[in-house]
C-alpha cells in the first residue's frame, strides 16, 4: 500500500509541474487518503501484536 501512496504522490508531482492541476489535486486527495488508511491499520496491527505477545520485551533475571 505504501507503494501506491509513493506512486500518486509522484503522479501528482509530475502532473503538477506540467501544469495540470485538476490531477494534481484528485492524485494528492488519492495519496492522503491511503497515507491515513494505511497508518490506521499499521497501529490497529501494532496493538494487536502487542496484545497478541503479551505486552511487550520481557526481560530475562
């Protein structure tokens, strides 16, 4: 998924500097929308493998 946000963020750069705007703009709105679904389930996954493995390092005595 991190490789689309990369990929519309690029478009959007190129689109921009050649001057179309309207892609521009729709490819940035595409890029922030996958930035925050992905950073959702990145912290949903880290919760659940933290809860999964007990909490966190335990340390050896």
């Amino acid at each position: 998924m991190l490789s689309w946000i990369l990929g519309f963020l690029l478009l959007a750069l190129i689109a921009g500097a050649l001057g179309f705007t309207g892609i521009a703009g729709a490819s940035i709105g595409i890029a922030q929308t996958l930035f925050y679904i992905f950073l959702v389930l990145f912290v949903v996954s880290l919760i659940v493998h933290l809860a999964r493995s007990g909490g966190g390092p335990k340390a050896d005595l």
